[in-house]
C-alpha cells in the first residue's frame, strides 16, 4: 500500500509569505479551497520549483501542463479514519483507466495538534475545475437547464466504462457510492463533457456470502455509514441473512443517477417529496415519479432504463456489461433519430 508515515513527507514551509505543502518530493502552493468533505479539505494547487526532480517519479501517471493540482488533506482521528484513508489509497492504486480518477501521490503523516500528535493524509489529484455532476446539476436546476439527451448518456456511459473497470477486476470491486457527487466533470472544448469516477473509500471487494443474521446486520450497519441513502440499494437497507450480495447494488445507485443527470434530484428523494418519509420504503418499493423535466420530455426509452436498473428484485437487475450494452444501443437509436430528422 506504500503509505509513508513520515513526518518529512508532506509538510509545510512558509516561505516568503505563502504556505507551501511538500508531497513527498513535490512542492506545492496552495492556490484556494475548492472542496470540503467529512473530514477533508481540498485544495486547489500548483506545483512550485523547487522540489527534489531528481527524486520525482521518472516515469508520473500525469503531469498538468499548467502546473495546478486538487489535494485533499484528510484529517486522521481514529483507527477507523485511517482504514478508510488506507482503503482510498490502496483502491486507487488498483485501477488505471480514464474514467477513474488517478491518485497521483499519497502520504500521510504525523502533525502536533492541540497537545497531541495527529495524523494528517495529504492526496494528490488532477484537477478537474467544473467541479462534480452534482454542483453542475445544482447550477442547471436552478436555471431550469437540462442535459440533452445524448449527454445525458455520454455522461452516464463514461461512469459506467469506470466502474465496468472495478467490477471485472479480479477480484471483483463495488464502488458502494456512486452518486453524481462522486463524478467529477471537465466540460473543456470538447462536445461531450468528461466524467470520473472518484472517492474509492468505500470500495470494496464486490461479492459477500451472507449466512447468518449477524453477518447480515453487520453489512447493513456498514451500508448505512458508507452508502449514501437516497443511492443505497434495497439489498443494502434490508440485508438478507442468507444471500449473495454482489456489484449489482452498484447497478441500483446508477439507476438513481440516470435519473439525477436527467432530472437533477435523485429518484426516491423526489418521490418522497417535501413531505419525506422513509427513503428505505421507497427503494424497497422500487415506485418512482418524474419530474416534468425537459421539453421536448427526454425519450420514454431512458425513464426505461432507469426503471431496468431500479429492480428491487436482484436476480432481475442488469450486470454492468448489460447497461454499458444497453446505452450502445440507445446512442445509436438516437444517432439513426437524428439522421432520419435530417433526411426528411
Ligand atoms: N480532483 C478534484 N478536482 C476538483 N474538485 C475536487 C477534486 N476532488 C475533490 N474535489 C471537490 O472536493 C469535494 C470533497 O472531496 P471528496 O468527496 O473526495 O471528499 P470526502 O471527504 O470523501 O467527501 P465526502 O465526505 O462527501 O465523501 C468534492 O465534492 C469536490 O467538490
């Protein structure tokens, strides 16, 4: 897992009137904030001179042509904090693939706090400064925008072709949260916008023989501190005491953000309305509503997609292989639409 619990890994030097963040050999000056999570901050930054290149990796995953990076610095408090830090770190280092967001340098060290020595995880990403789907979402709903339909699934097939990478690996990975809150999004130039999947601290090996009622609750317990309730599959709400749970509760959490990169609220939270009530009710029950949505509406055939992946029934929900299959054969329905259109 290579974490470094050096105090001379990452730490800072005030110079010249700016904070600086050593990674390993890499300095950093910390720009602003761009984010903020449970326990963590992020941090916009850009790599300084300075640092020891003869020591850089020679052969680095990325290196930014303008020098800026996003760093989270996690603060460590108990054993459990570090496990969860020491899961993100080792997941990362599993996968390599576009649609994955790449940790590019990690260590986590030992600070004096208030009295005590505390741990601190410094982690270093590529950044991506349109931010995740869900701040774009909050934005467009706002303004009463929505994602074009053929976005719609180049978006949601960029998410997919990640997590396709996690769920054939061997052994098989869950993602546990996938939400549009943990897609990160580059709109750039490009026609499409460019969409990763990141936050690996609650991944984890995908498939789990339930045998016993303890075994159960425990998965259940799990769930409830690791996957976001309005994205958590009913398999996960209600753990059977004897099943095999597998990456297909992964499916469930796309099929609510299917319909949260159309709609930009997530399924059961909308159903349940401002009245609320039981989000686990409402998975277990499978029943959604739709939002009015765009106009033209999108095509009845995405709302059936979502509905394929919201099957509480597990035996009957699609593997990823089938969605990713699915969302071909949806593009090129649009792809045919469209020429059609323009023929006539
Ligand atoms: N590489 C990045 N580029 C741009 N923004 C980022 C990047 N990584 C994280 N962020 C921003 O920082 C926020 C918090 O990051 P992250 O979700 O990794 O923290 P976390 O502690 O795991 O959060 P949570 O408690 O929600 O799980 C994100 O929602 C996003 O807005």
């Amino acid at each position: 897992m290579g974490c470094s619990f050096s105090g001379l890994n990452a730490l800072y030097d005030v110079v010249s009137g700016g904070a600086d963040v050593w990674v390993n050999e890499r300095r950093f000056k910390i720009l602003k904030q761009i984010g903020e999570g449970g326990f963590a901050f992020v941090y916009l930054v850009k790599e300084q001179q300075g640092g020891h290149p003869a020591k850089l990796p020679k052969h680095p995953k990325y290196i930014a042509d303008d020098g800026l990076y996003a760093l989270k610095k996690v603060i460590i408090q108990t054993d459990e904090q570090l496990d969860l830090v020491q899961q993100e770190i080792h997941v990362s280092s599993l996968f390599n693939h576009p649609n994955l967001l790449p940790l590019l340098e990690h260590s986590i060290i030992s600070v004096k706090g208030e009295g005590a020595w505390i741990q601190e995880a410094y982690l270093l990403f590529p950044v991506y400064e349109d931010g995740t789907l869900v701040d774009n979402l909050n934005l467009m709903r706002t303004k009463k925008e929505y994602f074009p339909t053929l976005t719609v699934l180049q978006i949601f097939k960029q998410i997919c072709e990640g997590l396709k990478v996690m769920h054939t690996f061997d052994p098989p990975y869950a993602h546990n949260d996938v939400k549009p809150g943990n897609v990160l999004l580059s709109k750039g130039k490009e026609q499409s916008p460019l969409a990763v999947l990141m936050d690996f601290g609650s991944a984890a090996p995908a498939r789990k023989q339930l045998r016993s009622r303890s075994e159960a609750l425990a998965l259940q317990e799990w769930a409830a501190q690791h996957c976001s309730a309005p994205y958590r599959a009913p398999e996960l709400w209600d753990c059977p005491s004897v099943a095999d749970i597998d990456g297909r509760t992964d499916i469930w959490s796309l099929g609510c953000t299917l319909y949260a990169i159309m709609y930009g609220v997530s399924p059961f939270e909308y159903t349940l309305g401002e009245a609320g009530g039981s989000l686990q009710l409402a998975a277990m029950s499978g029943q959604v509503k739709w939002p009015s949505g765009p106009s033209p509406p999108y095509p009845d055939s995405l709302q059936k997609f979502v509905i394929w992946m919201l099957e509480p029934r597990v035996a009957l929900r699609p593997s990823i292989e089938d969605v990713l299959l699915h969302i071909e054969k949806l593009v090129a329905r649009l792809e045919t639409d469209s020429m059609n259109r323009n023929l006539l």
